[in-house]
C-alpha cells in the first residue's frame, strides 16, 4: 500500500534528522531504506534528506530552515509585454485573425510592409523580439484577444424529449453509409453570435454517402470553408 503525501513527509522529517547525522558509509544504507518505504527516485530522496531541517546562517541574527512541505513557484521573468503585444494584436487583426503557425511566417514581411508605408512605428528591439517570437507564444499571448471574437455554437437546434420515442434514430443495424439515401440533418442559425431578434436560419441535409465521395476529391474542404 502506497503512502499518503502526509505520511511521506512525515517518513522525510523523522529520516532526514538520522540521515544528515549518519556517516557517509550508513547515508547509504539509510537512503536505500528511505526509497523503499516512499517510492522516490534516488536523486530526489537525496535531496531531500540532505536539505530538509538544514540551517543556513544569512547573518548573525537571522537563519534559514529548509522545509520540503513549502515550495517556491520560480517566477520566470517576462520578455513579451504589451509593447510586443500591441504591434502583434494589429498584424494579426490585419492578417485576418489567422493562428500562430500561419502568423509567424508573415510577419517579417508584414512588418518591412508596415513600416515602409508609416502604419506602424516599433523600435529596434521591439522589432527583434516581433521577428524571434514562436508561434506557441503567439497563440499565448493572443489568446485573451481572441476570446473576444469567438462566436459561439450555430446550431441552434436543442435536444428534447417530447418526440424522442416517435422518431427513429439512428442505429448500426439500419444505417447504411455506403449507399445514397442516408442523410444527416442540422439547422444552422446566421445570427453572427447573438441568437436574440430575427435572423436567417439554413436547414443543412448533408448525404453521407454522397460528402464522403466529394470530400475524397476535395469537396469535403470546400464545405468546411463554407460554413456548411
């Protein structure tokens, strides 16, 4: 059976004491011992029975004591703000929203555009950090931004359960996707992201016999694009 967090630190309080100590020979045998019971790798137990409890002296008057149940979150300094922000939220907006992997290659090009025309004024180290910038980090620090323009669900069809049993659905036994005929429906609303008023509404019939063919010949990316 497996120790709980509390029991293994427990288990590191009571061995580092014996552990820092022990000689050099029993340190071995004492980790040996540590890993069985905890489970740790060795590296890991090591450090630990040789840091926790330890005093460090800063001055004559002040002393610090390591102790394993508090942990340090490093804090990593930040070398995108909003001053590569800003120039990177108007290249994207001017790029068409597109995402990072797509983004990153233009904006060298996109920049030496910008600047010869005056529409847009960065320094030299902004535009260092701009040209070197990874498209992970560019879906980063663009993810807040683009929340404010992701539109929600289109379909605005609701599952319900007054003509559940009087419709037949779909079942492996009476669907055949090999043969026209077999279609699937969806109604999709052109409401732009706000569902309340009035707004044009498609009904969507999608043969999936028919998409399948289509889309093994590019047709299936063609709908994609058009929304349907």
């Amino acid at each position: 059976m497996r120790l709980t967090v509390r029991e293994k630190q427990k288990a590191t309080r009571i061995t580092a004491a014996r552990y820092q100590r022990a000689s050099k020979k029993k340190k071995g045998a004492i980790l040996d011992e540590f890993i069985e019971l905890t489970g740790y790798d060795r590296c890991y137990a090591s450090y630990l029975l040789k840091n926790h409890g330890r005093k460090i002296w800063i001055n004559n008057k002040l002393r610090a004591i390591g102790d394993i149940r508090k942990k340090h979150k490093r804090q990593r300094q930040r070398i995108y703000g909003d001053d590569v922000l800003k120039p990177l939220k108007l290249i994207w907006a001017i790029m068409d929203c597109i995402c990072g992997k797509r983004l990153r290659p233009m904006l060298k090009e996109m920049l030496t555009i910008l600047q010869k025309h005056k529409e847009l004024k960065v320094t030299r180290e902004i535009k260092k950090k701009l040209l070197r910038i990874s498209a992970a980090t560019i879906d980063r620090l663009l993810k807040p931004e683009r929340k404010k323009y992701e539109l929600k669900g289109r379909a605005l069809t609701k599952p319900g359960t007054l003509m559940k049993h009087q419709i037949p659905i779909r079942t492996f036994s009476e669907w055949d996707e090999q043969r026209p005929g077999f279609v699937e429906i969806d109604l999709v609303g052109h409401e732009g992201g706000n569902s309340y008023g009035d707004f044009i509404q498609t009904l969507n019939v999608t043969d999936v016999c028919i998409h399948r063919v289509d889309g093994n010949a590019g047709g299936k990316e063609q709908s994609r694009d058009m929304g349907i």
